[in-house]
C-alpha cells in the first residue's frame, strides 16, 4: 500500500524533553546534522523537538487499521465507537464482538475482518511482542504483514512509531517522497530507487531523517 501519514491516524509529532521518546534520539540528530546541511536545517527549526510513542502494539495497529482510506476525523470517531462497544479494545474482546455490532461502530465488512484476523494472531501467539528485540526489521516486518490488512507501509510506520527502530526507510510513503523532491531534487518529487540512495548517507539514523523530512512538509502528514 502506497499512503503517507496523512491518510491515517496521525503519527505522535513531537515533545520537547518527551518522555519515553527514543534513547538514540540525540545521537541521531548530531549525526544527521553533522553530515547532512538540510538536516541541519530542519533541525534548527524544531529545537528539543523528537518523535514520541503511541499506543501498545495491539491498539496502535488496530488504529492503523481502521484508519486506513479515512480523514482523521472519521478514523477517530470510529474508534471512539468501537472503545465505547468493547469497553476496552483487546484481542480477546475484539474477537467476541458481532459483526453487526462492528458494523454500528462504523467499519466496513472488510475491516471487521482484518481486525479479527489481528486479533487472532494476538491471541495465538502468532504475533508475539516478547520476541520482537530479537528480530531485525525485515524479519519483524514480514512477520506483520501476514495479517489481512497490513502491508508494509502501515509496518514501517509502527515500526517507526511505535517500536522506535531507527533506521525505517518507508520508500513507499508519499509524503516523505515529496519532501526528498522537495529539498534535494529541486522540487521534483523522486523516485523510491533515488530516494533509496539519498537516504542511504543517512543510515544508521534514517527514522529520525524521514521524521524531520516530514515535518517540513506543510502541513506535516503526521498532524493533520
């Protein structure tokens, strides 16, 4: 799935001194304005800003979920529904719920299904948080997008946002391929294979590189 931020729940913007945000933030930055005069740039314009986590593995990909094809605002309200009929979203709750129930809370057939299909990998351990840390990111990304409705940009993007990888290249995100254009192509947006090779001079840190990248957007995907 090709998307950006702005076609979903907005990404967590950012928090000066943010508790619980990336204890490799600084390190980043320092590298990427060291070697990078764009960065540096943008990095000047948000002092003491960084990235901060959202919600637990479950709900932040159920969220993902829902709001995929949806303005922010739909996406919220569907899921301000479907928290008030399940009294708290988990897979175990998840999985009990009707169809016709789901379907008041706003979600499609489609979406009822890869909700449950995500609940079920919760529960049968098929998805399993606890051996995450021992996974490098492409083993932790095919392991998600096995389930209905999760491809790898929406893995990316909590690979990123939730799990703090550092260093996510999601090449298939719209925005960020316009603000590569943006800043190092003149304007003109790039391709993924050109993309690939500018973020390359930012590795190991290309999380925080696309945050930044991101938030010179206007508006910033993530905040719309």
């Amino acid at each position: 799935m090709k998307s950006s931020g702005a076609t979903q729940e907005p990404m967590p913007t950012a928090d000066v001194a943010a508790v619980g945000s990336p204890p490799w933030w600084d390190e980043a930055v320092a590298y990427l304005v060291g070697c990078d005069p764009v960065l540096r740039e943008l990095a000047n314009r948000l002092p003491g800003e960084r990235l901060v986590p959202r919600d637990d593995p479950f709900i932040a990909l159920a969220r993902a979920i829902v709001g995929q094809q949806l303005s922010v605002k739909a996406a919220r309200t569907i899921w301000r529904r479907l928290e008030e009929a399940a009294g708290e979203v988990t897979p175990a709750r998840l999985s009990r719920m009707r169809a016709a129930t789901l379907a008041r809370c706003g979600l499609s057939a489609r979406k009822a299904e890869y909700l449950r299909d995500l609940a079920v990998h919760f529960r049968t351990g098929a998805i399993e948080p606890a051996r995450w840390p021992s996974l490098d990111d492409e083993a932790l990304i095919a392991e998600l997008v096995v389930v209905r409705g999760i491809g790898r940009w929406t893995a990316e993007m909590f690979l990123m946002f939730n799990l703090m990888r550092p260093d996510v290249l999601p090449l298939d995100d719209v925005g960020l391929l316009a603000a590569i254009g943006r800043h190092y192509n003149g304007g003109i947006r790039v391709t993924r294979e050109q993309a690939a090779e500018i973020g390359g001079h930012w590795r190991p840190w290309r999380t925080a590189a696309s945050w930044y990248l991101w938030r010179s957007l206007d508006p910033p995907p993530m905040e719309e």
